[in-house]
C-alpha cells in the first residue's frame, strides 16, 4: 500500500469515526432530554432509584469499604 493510499484510507476513517460519534452523541443527548421529561424532577428520580442502591448494596456488602 503506496503513502498516498494509506494517508486517503486514513483521513475517511477519521471522519467516518467523528460523523459515528456525533451521531451517537446527539443521540445520547436526545434521549436524556427524553428521559427526564418522562422521570419529572430530580426528587422523583432519586425516590425510584433507592430500590436498585439497595439491591446493589446488598448484592456488593464490600463496595463501600
């Protein structure tokens, strides 16, 4: 593989990796925007949370140590 060709591969990968990242990153946002719309506040959120910390914390006695 020539110089050329290699330095052609090498800039369509760049931006073909940085096109995946933004469209996985305006994804990502668009869907917390989503999903604290559905959870309504900060306090709602912590309040459904505490069932899973418990379950993890009885699961991983250690992880706090």
């Amino acid at each position: 593989m020539s110089h050329s060709m290699l330095s052609g591969f090498v800039a369509r990968w760049r931006r073909a990796c940085r096109r995946k990242f933004e469209f996985i990153f305006n994804k990502r946002s668009e869907f917390f925007t989503i999903s604290a719309t559905h959870v309504g506040s900060d306090y709602v959120g912590w309040l459904h949370f505490q069932p899973v910390y418990d379950q993890v914390v009885a699961a991983n006695p250690d992880m706090f140590d």
